[in-house]
C-alpha cells in the first residue's frame, strides 16, 4: 500500500474507534502479530500483543473515558511508517487501575508512530504526558498517606 493509504488507515480506524465506538475495524487493520509500546502505562501493561489484547485495550479506554473525544491535528507518513499526533479529550467516569473516577474532564496530547507491514499495523509506538493528564485528572501527585 501506498503511503497515503497507510495515512487512511490510521484516520479510519480513530474515526471509526472514537465516532462510532467500533473496535473490530482493528480486526482488520492489524497484523496478527501486532505489539503496541506505551512506555506511560504502569510496567505490567506496558506491551499489548495481538488484535484482541488492542481492542480490549480499548473498550477498557471507552469504559473509563465514555464519550471521549479524539482528533489528529497532525499526520506524516514516510515508507511503512505513518505517525501522528492526536488531542483526545474525555471526563474520567471508570476506574484506570486503582484510581478511582473522578468526573473531571482533560486534555490529552497523544504520539503515535505505526510500522506498516502486509498492508496491516505491525506494530505502535505511544507516548504522552502522563504526569499532566494524572495532574489534570487529580491523580498526580499521589496523595501522602
């Protein structure tokens, strides 16, 4: 596939994820073999292997954050790599872990980089400021016991 389909992908299946709150277009545009790295989830949970481990992933995310709101502001794409920035915005209404929901709103800057192969996901690499959307969440810093 051609980098601007490979760009197409991507916007189709956060549309589709955030819009429509369909997971299984991920079925489809993920390899087999996919593996997402998010170096800001908690250690146990910092690789996610497979289609089912993502889409889990992420009825988990809509769970905690229903009604979440995504865009991408900016979209580059270079060979079998198509990488992006997203601002997600939501009220926290679920659990994450052991912190509990606390009904308040916030703005989320994500950084995202996926390896195309075969025409599928291979494999994503996520970032973002996990210490200021904690902050804005009321999670960070931990209260002192």
């Amino acid at each position: 596939m051609s980098t601007q389909e490979n760009k197409a992908i991507v916007r189709r299946t956060l549309e589709q994820k955030v819009n429509a709150g369909d997971f299984e277009l991920y079925s489809e545009a993920l390899s087999p073999t996919y593996v997402r790295h998010c170096q800001a989830m908690p250690p146990e949970s910092r690789e996610t292997h497979g289609p089912e481990a993502m889409k889990q992933l992420l009825r988990d995310n809509a769970s905690t954050f229903p009604g979440c709101d995504e865009e991408i502001p900016l979209i580059l794409g270079e060979g079998e790599f198509v990488a992006f920035m997203s601002r997600g915005t939501g009220t926290q209404k679920g659990s994450m872990g052991p912190l509990p929901a606390t009904s308040k709103r916030m703005e989320v800057m994500v950084f995202c980089i996926h390896c195309f192969e075969n025409d599928r996901i291979a494999e994503t690499w996520v970032g973002w400021d996990n210490p200021a959307a904690l902050r804005k969440l009321g999670h960070f810093p931990p209260p002192s016991t």
